[in-house]
C-alpha cells in the first residue's frame, strides 16, 4: 500500500487514501505498481487512465509526484480541485 491524495468528482474536497500495489518481481518491493482502477469511477465511459511525472524544485530539494487522472468531457465536473479552465472533468490522484 501507498498513501495517496485523492481528488475525486464525487466529493467536494481531497481526501488521503491507502492505494493497493501490484509486484512484478520476485522481491516483494521491486517494480512496485499502484493500483489506482479502484478508485476511479465510469470505467465503462473510460476504461483508462492518464499517468505522469510532475517534478517540483523547491530550493535545493526536488520532489517527484506520480499522476493518475481520468479526462473525458462526459465525465462528471472535479469541484474538489479549483482550476481556472471549465474543462476539469474525472478524478485525479
């Protein structure tokens, strides 16, 4: 399991959630994958999800984010995170 901050279409504000991995290899915390299918909705309307890398340089510090959001304009409007564009629509992790 890994934490992770989710921000559902279906609530209003974030929330933490304990995501499930799946392991590919023989030792149990290498290739690590999170399974984040569980916790997006409409999977019919879209069976997939978008991932990538956000990197944040801070100072001397960089931090590495993964990010998993579901975007389709039949999905329902995500209100739990405020961005200036209309086109906020699916989960996002």
């Amino acid at each position: 399991m890994i934490r992770c901050r989710l921000y559902s279409a279906s609530h209003h504000r974030p929330r933490q959630v304990a995501v499930p991995t799946r392991c590919t290899g023989r030792v149990r915390f290498t290739n690590r994958y999170p399974y984040t299918e569980c916790f997006f909705d409409n999977a019919i309307l879209q069976p997939y999800i978008h991932n990538c890398i956000v990197n944040v340089h801070e100072g001397n510090n960089i931090y590495h984010y993964a990010f998993f959001f579901k975007r389709h304009c039949c999905l329902s409007i995500n209100n739990s995170l405020p961005l200036e564009k209309d086109d906020n629509h699916g989960s996002m992790a």
